[in-house]
C-alpha cells in the first residue's frame, strides 16, 4: 500500500503486477450542475482507498457486452452514474525526483461510449516497460456531455455541447496540481487517444482552455479536423426533444 498527500486530501494505493496503481480519484463534482461546467471537489478527512474503478459515464451500451470485447477489453467498472468524474494513476514508484513524462489516455467511444475503467485502458505495461505514469480518465458522454442547449435554454448552458471536453480540461488541471506527487512531471504531459479519443485531443489542440496543460499529442486512428456547426447541433437538439416527447 502506498499514501499520497493530494490537493484535496489523502489517498492510498496498491501495488498491482509491481506497479502501483490509484483508481477512482475524483477530479470534479457533477452534483447539482447537470449541464453545467462540473464544480470543484469537496476535501475528504482522513484517507480516501483508491483500489478500484469509479463509475463511468452513463451510456447506451449499459448491460450489453460489446462484439469487440475480446479485442479491446471488458470493462472493469460494471457501475454507472454522472458523477462520473474520475481518473486513475499507475506510477513505478513515489520518487518525487524522478519527474517522469506523463501520459493521459483519453478513450474511444464515439463521444456516447467507452470508459478509462476497461481494460484496454489500463495503464501498467506502459508505467512498468516505459519508466512514464499513465492517466486514464472517466468523462461525461452523450447528451451529459454534448447536447447544445444555449439557444432553449440560454446563455447559463452555453457550455453544455462541450462538457465532455471541459471535464477532460478539468481533469488535466488535476494533473498538473497533483501529479508530481506521484512522480510525474506536470511540465512534460503528452495527451493520447484512439478513435473518438484521438478527436478528443484534436478538439483539446484547438482549446484556449487547455493551453500550457498539455506539451505533446498523439491521435491514433481518428481526428476532429472540424467539428458541428451551432445551428445543426440546435437542430439535433430539437430532433432529440421531438423523440423524447418533451
């Protein structure tokens, strides 16, 4: 076991195939702001256990098991919820010398699936052969995470067709506080992604946000090189409203 001293408290860790591993670390809140930019953490008193996955974003694929299971991984995290906000970190040791290079996984899923709780997300192999600390993230999906809704709702939801996004840039402000407890150094971070992950970190390259967050990227088998005007994303809003008989 292992305890480090994070912004908003303490949390412990395990040793998993001699690396060791925090999971489930919140990094925003979601309560009371669905739609709304996630609000920051309340700090815990004592020491918070992360062995194991927090929760993923709700999505349609809940109690279905994918065709490519056993090409990409089951999901480790059978639970969801919208607050859903958490990452998980596998460093080879707490040398807070070693400043490592770090690297956060953003997960495929077409912006409505997918999880950094499956197993193609874990992040030991790299952190053991590769002397790096992997990040793998949970962020809201679907209409949680990409609805428009500005032009009925006004402008208090101008951000909610980019909270997906928002969350991710939360979460690398979490790393850059927190991460050089862990070994890391917050001043070289490299953000990867595959399929709906990799435009993921196209969107993240175009961010006034997430400027200075982030110092390398790779997109593997997907890009965003332009995203969805407001007016059609208005007009899958209203297409959504229609079905749902609201």
């Amino acid at each position: 076991m292992a305890v480090v001293d994070i912004a908003t408290g303490k949390v412990e860790g395990r040793v998993e195939r001699g690396v060791l591993s925090f999971k489930g670390i919140p990094y925003g809140r979601v309560a009371g702001r669905r739609f709304r930019p996630a609000g920051e953490v309340p700090p815990w008193p004592g020491i918070r256990l992360a062995h194991e996955y927090g929760p993923s974003s709700p999505q349609h694929s809940s109690g279905r098991p994918s065709p490519l299971a056993g090409a990409l991984g089951r999901s480790a995290a059978t639970r969801q919820s919208e607050e859903c906000l958490v990452l998980n970190i596998w460093t080879p040791d707490l040398n807070a010398n070693a400043r490592r290079p770090v690297m956060v996984w953003l997960h495929g899923g077409g912006y409505s699936s997918g999880s950094g709780s499956s197993s193609i997300s874990d992040g030991t192999n790299l952190a053991r052969h590769h002397d790096v600390i992997v990040v793998s993230l949970n962020h809201r999906l679907g209409p949680l995470g990409f609805l428009y809704l500005q032009h009925i709702a006004g402008d208090a939801y101008r951000d909610a067709g980019n909270l997906g996004s928002l969350d991710i840039v939360r979460a690398l402000e979490w790393v850059r506080e927190n991460i050089a407890a862990f070994g890391g150094d917050p001043g070289n971070v490299t953000i990867f992604g595959n399929s709906g992950g990799a435009g993921k970190v196209t969107h993240l390259m175009c961010m006034p946000r997430a400027r200075g967050l982030f110092h390398r990227a790779i997109l593997q088998s997907g890009v965003a090189i332009r995203s969805m005007t407001t007016e059609y994303a208005a007009q899958l809003t209203d297409e959504l409203i229609a079905l749902c008989g609201i």
